[in-house]
C-alpha cells in the first residue's frame, strides 16, 4: 500500500444518491464539481482514480416527474436506464471541465460471480486507468436481475476496490462518518474515527439514510468489512467537506471514520467467494467438524455434514452453519444438494469410487468472522 500522502496509487472513490442529488432529485451540479476538482488533484499528483456513483434513478425520477417513488423494481430499472445518460453526461462535462476524460462502465454481480467475466472487468478497468481515464461506474440496473444485484453501490464499490487491489476506498456520504448516537439527537454524539473491527461496531449504524439513496451507514460498514479483509483502508466522510479526498488520502485527523485494513489478507479468490458470491444453500455440520475446520485448516466431509438446506449444484457457493445454527464459514461445494442430502453422515470409504471425497475442499473454504 502506498503511504499517506504518497503518489502511484489506486484510489476507488464512492459517492451516494444523496450526495449527487438535491432534495428534488436533481443532478447536484456543484456537487459534482467539487467531486471532479478534488479528483483532478489526485489525478494531478500521480493517483489513480476511479470513481464508484449513484444517483441513476434519483435523476431518471426527476425527469420523469414519478412521485412518490415508485416501488415496483421493473419500473425502477426503467427509470434508472433514463437517469443513467443524463448522470453521466453531468459526469463528462465536469470532469471535462477539469482537463479529464470520464469512461462510462456498468457492472452487474455476474461480473464478480464468473471467474473470466471477473477477470475482464479488471482488465477493462485497468486499461481505462492505463489511458488517463477516470473510470466512472455504476451498477447496470437497466438489466439487472433483481434476485441477483449489488443492492447497494457500497458494497460495488468494496469489490471494485478488491477488484484493483486499491490503496484506498473513501465512501462519501452525507454524514462525517460513524458517530457514537444519532448526532442530530444526541448532542453527546462523537465522531468514531478509527475502527479495528467491523462487526464491534455494526450497533451504531442505524438504518438507511434518505429516501434518494438505498443505502445508509449500515451498508457502509459492510462495504468496509469487505474492503478491509482486501486489505484496502477505508474512510468514511462528508462530501461536502473541502478537500476531502485529500486529506482521505493523507490520513488527516478528523477527516472522518477510518477503518484499518486486515494485517492478514484474503487472497483474491476466496475473498471472491466470501463476499462476491449469492450462497445457495447452507449445510448444517456437528460441532466436530466445525472445530476441525476452523482449527485444522482442513476439508469438509460428507461423515461431518448433519443436514442439507437448500437446492444446489456443485461448484455452488454454500454457507456452513454449525450445530447451533450459525454461520461460520462460506465455500464451494462438490456436490449437488440432492446427492448430498442421501451422504450426510457417510464415512468416505462409503462414497461412490468416482467422486470426489470432500464436500468443499480446503482451498474453495473461507473461515467467516
């Protein structure tokens, strides 16, 4: 990682519906200048910048006067197809404004589930970064199947950092950071400034934000939980402050929640299965091959495994849940839940001879906090 302050590095740099748009769903234009000046300094000092945003069916609501939102999501996508064109067009003329050149890319969470789809994202990005070009992306909610969809642009945002193994990923929002209480009720509220662990926190999140955006400090956190098992530091801050990104980038005091990267990282292809991939089903194991899983760094087996939820297939993504119904660990599984439901229990000498032994092997196997 590069130190604070120092040039060369990938910078990923999220901003909210409600930070994008004004209290009539309108494009923020001088919001969005703001945002684009202080990115052209980074730019200017040598980062790479890519810039993670919402605000496509805040706008495309606007345009087409719909009010109250409306909450059918076939309409919404719609919507967001309308939204999509005019967002970016106030992306290019204010990064054009700046000297930069914007690029337009919209990802879906088949982008991330599929191992070469994943692998041309971060070659796409990558070159666009190689050519000067501040990559401006959002989620494809046009087509996206909404069973299968980021939810939220936080957590994009967290895999798009992993994607390009970031320095940084500042979360931009209408908040200072984390707070203690609620600070618009509690006047005792402080800023938290630095989190080590995720999950001692998630109590103070509170809900979603505002009615613009899907989001709210909760997803924020787990954006940042993701990121910082990626190894990436995140910082959570106002995008009205002045000279944000920089002082996000310097590490300077205040400047709102930071929270630290994980001393051990997960390589790229179990975070990927961790965090990129929908589970499909959870198989229930007894208290044996629990501790042998998380102590013994070793496979599941069939003779482990009590019960079978779900309907999968093999190379599925599966949660692992011990004998008291919590979920430990995430992994690959080898077998289809139906072949699976009959094994249970089974010793591996009683398996077929032309299957494979382990029901998720060691190496597709994430130990889950």
């Amino acid at each position: 990682m590069s130190g604070a302050g120092a040039a060369g590095g990938t910078i990923v740099v999220k901003i909210g519906s409600s930070s994008v748009t004004d209290e009539e769903g309108r494009v923020a234009e001088k919001a969005l200048s703001k945002l684009c000046s202080e990115v052209a300094q980074l730019v200017g000092a040598g980062e790479r910048v890519v810039i993670v945003t919402s605000g496509a069916i805040a706008a495309g609501l606007r345009v087409l006067d719909l009010r109250p939102r409306p909450s059918d999501p076939s309409v919404l996508q719609a919507v967001s197809a309308v939204g999509q064109s005019r967002l970016m067009g106030h992306y290019e003329r204010a990064l054009a404004a700046e000297g930069l050149v914007g690029g337009q890319v919209l990802l879906a969470p088949l982008d991330f589930m599929n191992r070469a789809q994943y692998l041309h994202a971060r070659q796409t990005l990558q070159l666009l970064l190689g050519l000067g070009v501040v990559p401006v992306i959002n989620e494809n909610d046009a087509v996206a199947d909404d069973e299968v969809r980021f939810g939220d642009n936080d957590r994009l945002a967290a895999l798009v950092a992993h994607l390009l193994q970031a320095d940084l990923l500042i979360l931009l929002t209408d908040a200072a950071g984390l707070f203690t209480a609620d600070p618009h009720v509690d006047e005792a509220a402080s800023l938290v400034e630095e989190v080590i662990e995720v999950d001692n926190v998630l109590s103070l999140a509170g809900g979603a934000g505002t009615e613009r955006g899907s989001g709210g400090m909760a997803s924020k956190l787990a954006a940042a939980k993701i990121a910082a098992w990626s190894g990436v530091r995140v910082v959570i801050a106002s995008a009205e402050r002045p000279g944000v990104l920089r002082d996000a980038l310097a590490g300077a005091p205040g400047v709102g929640t930071v929270v630290k990267p994980r001393l051990a990282r997960l390589p790229a292809r179990k975070l990927w299965i961790a965090f990129a991939l929908a589970a499909a089903g959870t198989l229930v194991v007894d208290a044996g091959a629990q501790r042998a899983l998380c102590q013994g760094g070793v496979s599941l087996l069939a003779v482990g495994v009590r019960e079978v939820r779900g309907n999968f297939s093999p190379d599925d993504a599966v949660e692992i849940a011990g004998p008291d119904g919590r979920v430990f660990a995430k992994g690959l599984v080898r077998h289809s839940a139906k072949e699976l439901a009959g094994w249970a229990g089974w010793q591996s000498s009683r398996l077929p001879p032309d299957v494979p032994h382990e029901v998720v092997h060691r190496d597709d196997l994430v130990i889950l906090p």
